[in-house]
C-alpha cells in the first residue's frame, strides 16, 4: 500500500509539473530553476533508485547479504550527497526522474559531475559498476571489446565533450542507447542508459551474427576465443579441449551439394549441444565441419571417455532427403595448463592432434603430445615442397606394376603408380605425399601430371596391354574428369579401349548421381571402370547394382592374410564368385608368394597383381634419368639398401597409389 501511494504521489506532482509548463513534454531544465518542486522529485527519485537497483541485483541473482550491504551503502551514500552537495543530488534527482519517465528507460538514470559520478541516489555508480562486474560473466561479447568501447562503470566520464538538447551514442552492444542532456546553472549533465525499442531488435540481430553461427546457433571461432580466454584467465584452472572434425564431410557436401551438408551439421550441432548439458561445458562451431569442446575439471582420462561418448553419438545414423547417412568423428584433445594457457596455442594443439588422429584413419582420437608438432612441421615442409615440383614438373616419374592374367605370359594391363624424387630429401614414399595432396588440394595438378605422362607412355607399348590408373575420389562429381581424360586421349592418340580408371567405393556415397553420371559419361568413350580396394571400407552391394563396373579388384590385404584367416580366405571366395556371377573379371592385388598365387587361382580370380610377377618399374624412357638421380637398382626396382631413408617404405603397398 505505501509503494502504492507513493506512486500516487508521484503521478501528482508530475502531472502538476506538466499544468505549469503548458507544454506536452517538459523540459528538464525548467524544473531546476523551480526550488519549490527539487525536494520533492529528489525524494521521490530516491525510492525509486531504491527500486531499480534492487530489480537489477535480483536480476543478477545476488546473494541476500550482498543485496542488503549494496541497498545500504546507496543509501548512505544518497544522505552523502543531499548533505555536501544539495543542490547537485536534488537538482540532478528531479532531472533524471523526468528524463526516465518521458523515455521509457528501464535501466537507471546517471548524472555525471566534473570528478564525481551521481546517480539518483548519489554515487550509486559504484553498486552499477559492481553489478555489471558480476553480470559480464554471463556474456559473450569479447573483453576486448568491452575494453576498447568503454565498460559502463567507467564510459560515462566527466572529461564528455559538451552535448545538445538531447544526443544518442552508442556505448557498447549490450547498451546502446545513451541519452544525455545539458544541464542549466549546474556544470554536470544526466545520461539515461537503455535499449531503446526500435534498436532492440536490431540490436539482437547484431549480437546474434557477431557471436553466433547462423546455422547451427552455436557461438563461432571469435566468440569461442574469447570465451575460452576468460576462462583460461581463471586462477588454477584446469580443463580439457575437443578438437572436433567429421569425417568425409568435405566430400559429401561436394557431391551432394550445401542443402544436403547443411542439414547434417545441423544435426550434428544439436547432437553435440544435447551432449554437452553441463553449463560448465562449452560447445563451437570453429568453422566448416569443425567444432569444439570446452571440459571443465577434465583430466586426460575423464575427457577421453567423454570424447568416446560423443563419438559415438555423432555416428548415430542421419536421415536426410530420405537417404540414411552415417558419419563418424575424428577427435584430438588438449589439456590445460598441462598443454599451454592461451587459448590460442591449446586450440594449435588440439588442432595438431586432430590431424594426428585422421592420420590413423576415420572415427580416431588423438591426445597431443609434443612430439606432434615436430611431425606437423615436417608434413607442412613436404606440402611446400610439393608446391614447387609440381610447378616445375622436375622429380615426378611413373612407375607401372603388371597385371597378370592365368594363361597368358603377356601383362593384360598395367597400373600406373606416381613416385617422386626430392635432390634433399631423396625418395619420398607416396603413402607421406598422396594425403596431403589430397588435403591441400594439389591432387589435380598431380593426377594431371599422371594421367598426361601415362597415357603418352602406354602408346609405345608393343605389347598392347591396357592403362590402369588410380583416380582420387575428391576429383570425382566436380565435372573436372571427363573433360580431363578426353584430352589426355587426344594428345596421346591412345585407344580408349586401352584405358581403364579404377575409383574406389568411398567415391560412391549414397549413389552420388552427379558420380554416376561422370562415369557413364566415360565409359561411353570406350573407357573401362573398375571397382578398387573391393572389400574395404563400405562394401555395398549396391555399388555394383548402381553402375556397370567391367572389373572388381580384390584388396591385397585379405590375400595376404588369406593362409593364416579362414575370415580373408571367405572373403576372397565370396568377392570372386560374386565376379563371377556377375559376369566381371575379378583381380587379385597383392600377390607375392606361390602359396598366395595358387590360392587366388584356386578361389576364381582371373587375374592377379602383385610382386610376385614384378614390382613397380619405370618407363625405358625415365630409366637413365632415374639413375642419374640415384643409385637405383633395376633388378629389385627400389633403391640400394644404403640409399634408402630410415622411414623408407615399399611402394608396392596399396597405400602408395595415387
């Protein structure tokens, strides 16, 4: 009831303020010439304050002590200045009584006096300042920011360059609006700090494209930082970071197009922020298919599990444009302080673990450990070199292994396999260089450099066998590979008969039509299809329903494993009936034994690859400029064990193929 009447009260005298002025709005400095009304608007702002201040701690959910000790100081503080400075409180009180009242303003009123700051209740700008402290923590605008556009407690300062009737400035996002106004006989000026309506929703706008993804709704890599930097700030923090990748996402947004990738990011934002319920937790999108995970309290172990956990959640199957699709995660992991304190670094980190744990293959995780940053610095320095050769086109050469048919002594075809030959580094084994030239892009410029160089070379073949060429499933969809193989045949006036493109099944995701179509587009050509690698990875039957392969390939790791697993032995044995029965020639990879010939013989393979027959060898024509460059041995068709790198690896392993 008294709040009530006090109101009461107040709609009075302020109605009885407008009769006197005779106007429609009043003008704050007419009532400061008026002595009769100062006490009564002083008292009035008073309570008020009162109550605006104690709206706002509630809002900022202050303990009960700290409300009582802050409602207490203001009002000693109020008594402060209606003692020392009567003519200031009361004057700046009725004035910004008024001001609140005709502008709608829902947060306080300040009045600013050359080297003191006073509110309704006077010096109430240090219970503000101490709020805002508080209520900062819960935002994610940068501190840098804040810093650089003048935090509330301390933007509104005394030194302010003189100001009309009425001005609008922008203080900061998340208070726009800042009205000031020119006080008569007094040297001090009043400033309501609100969110006006008009700018709300503009305002909202902003601050939602500022800090978050648009697409996903989940605070992006700026915001993420600077959050993760506030955090970090934090004495004895500790915590883990998540450095989340999907797996073949790339790929299928290439093929698929962005209306399909956009879907499933979305479905994998809303699978990790229902992961990640913890309000301590973190959740980003740092950009594209990566995201990122803050854990607070998280030691190597506990994040581990947690990142097994959201593994496998994220590998939960998809429903998108009635297709089921079934992603998997790479995850690398970094902890703090164990790993860096700057959000910066433990996000370089986590990063380099990443890339450490794609390296395993799909669905891996990583931790990082310092010895990852040396080999990232060795993978970045055989990008580069990777960047120069195939400028000049100077260390490139392609080998070819045969492939052998039962009952012929004459190869029916040859695959073309790239290697390459570094003056420093010597012999680089294609199982380091093919990644990354996939990775970063270089892999068209360098199957450009294959498919030119032996198409050119399988014309001089007096023997008639075909040309088999690996061909990068990132290359595939984009329009880039028909065009490409029809001028490679004109320049080299090869049969298209004689030339067959091996793809391997994760080319075909989801019967990807615009892949589909390419290859039919080059099998009408005369070109020959074959299936790679069958029997890893997807193994969908559906592959070879949804295009007509005219051979399947064996991988040569079930061959290999096939005397010592009754498992690889039935595989081979189901791959080559299926063959078969399909009318396709099947081929054998990897054969380098007689046990494991005479197996594959016995099981149906028409054919068969491998070094039992002979490893890969170059053309007669790079042959002295090979030797030139290194001691290499023709009768092994490798290097001298003396010239061969402490990591050197056979090239005859599936890996090393384009």
């Amino acid at each position: 009831m008294a709040l009530v009447a006090i109101l009461l009260v107040a709609a009075w005298g302020c109605v009885a303020i407008c009769r006197r002025s005779r106007r429609a709005f009043v003008k704050t400095s007419d009532l400061l010439n008026d002595a009769r009304w100062t006490n009564f608007l002083a008292a009035i702002c008073f309570i008020g304050t009162l109550g605006w201040t104690g709206s706002l701690l509630v809002h900022n959910d202050l303990s009960s002590a700290t409300m009582g000790f802050m409602l207490s100081f203001g009002m000693l503080l109020f008594l402060h200045g209606l003692i020392f400075h009567p003519l200031a409180a009361a004057g700046s009180a009725a004035m910004l009584a008024l001001a609140g009242l005709f502008h709608m303003s829902p947060w306080p009123e300040l009045a600013a006096l050359p080297g003191k700051m006073i509110l309704a209740a006077p010096c109430l700008m240090a219970l503000l300042a101490i709020a805002l402290h508080w209520r900062r923590h819960k935002q994610m605008a940068s501190t840098r920011q804040r810093a650089r556009e003048g935090y509330l407690g301390h933007g509104l300062r005394s030194d302010m360059p003189p100001v009309g009737d009425e001005t609008s400035a922008i203080l900061r996002p998340v208070w726009p609006g800042q009205l000031a106004y020119q006080l008569r006989q007094l040297r001090g000026r009043a400033v309501s700090i609100g969110e006006r309506p008009e700018q709300k929703a503009q305002q909202d706008e902003v601050e939602s494209f500022v800090h978050y993804d648009l697409l996903t709704g989940l605070p992006h890599r700026l915001a993420f930082q600077d959050q993760f930097d506030l955090i970090l700030s934090s004495p004895g923090f500790h915590a883990a970071l998540l450095y989340i990748d999907l797996d073949g996402f790339r790929l299928i947004n290439d093929l698929r197009g962005n209306g399909i990738g956009n879907k499933i990011l979305s479905a994998m934002a809303g699978r990790l922020a229902q992961a990640c319920l913890d309000p301590l937790m973190t959740v980003s999108r740092l950009g594209s298919d990566e995201f990122a995970v803050v854990l607070p309290g998280y030691d190597a172990r506990s994040a581990t599990i947690f990142a097994r956990h959201l593994q496998d959640r994220l590998k939960a199957p998809i429903l998108v444009a009635q297709q089921r699709i079934v992603m998997t995660a790479s995850i690398g992991v970094a902890l703090a302080p164990e790993h860096g304190l700057q959000g910066d670094k433990l996000l370089a980190r986590a990063g380099i673990a990443l890339a450490a744990a794609k390296a395993r293959g799909k669905g891996q995780l990583c931790l990082f450990a310092p010895d990852m940053e040396q080999r990232l610095h060795e993978r970045a320095m055989i990008e580069a070199r990777l960047r120069l050769v195939l400028e000049s086109q100077d260390g490139f050469f392609v080998f070819y292994q045969p492939i052998m048919a039962f009952g012929r002594e004459e190869p029916v075809a040859r695959e073309a396999l790239v290697r390459w030959f570094h003056r420093e580094a010597g012999w680089i084994p294609p199982s380091r260089f093919i990644e990354i030239a996939e990775q970063s892009g270089l892999i068209a410029a360098l199957s450009d450099l294959v498919i030119s160089k032996a198409c050119k070379d399988a014309t001089n073949w007096t023997d008639g066998a075909c040309l088999a060429i690996n061909i990068s499933a990132s290359l595939l969809g984009r329009g880039y590979l028909p065009d490409r193989i029809a001028r490679a045949l004109l320049e080299s006036r090869l049969p298209a008969a004689r030339l067959e493109l091996e793809i391997t099944e994760t080319a075909l995701l989801d019967d990807n039509e615009r892949v589909l179509e390419e290859l039919r587009t080059i099998q009408k050509m005369g070109v020959s299809i074959a299936l790679d690698d069958f029997g890893t990875g997807y193994s969908s039957l559906s592959h070879l329903r949804a295009f007509p392969f005219q051979k399947i390939k064996i991988d040569g790791s079930f061959v290999r494993d096939a005397a010592l697993n009754p498992n690889c032995a039935a595989i081979v044995h189901a791959i080559a009936d299926l063959g078969k029965r399909l009318g396709v020639a099947t081929v054998a990879e990897g054969v380098e034994t007689l046990e494991q010939l005479e197996f594959v013989r016995s099981q149906g393979c028409q054919q068969v690859q491998g070094n039992f027959y002979s490893v890969p060898l170059p053309s007669e024509e790079d042959l002295p400029r090979i030797r030139a460059l290194s001691n290499y041995d023709v009768s092994r068709g490798t290097l001298a064990a003396s010239d061969r790198p402490d990591d050197f690896e056979p090239w005859h392993e599936s890996s090393s193929r384009p």
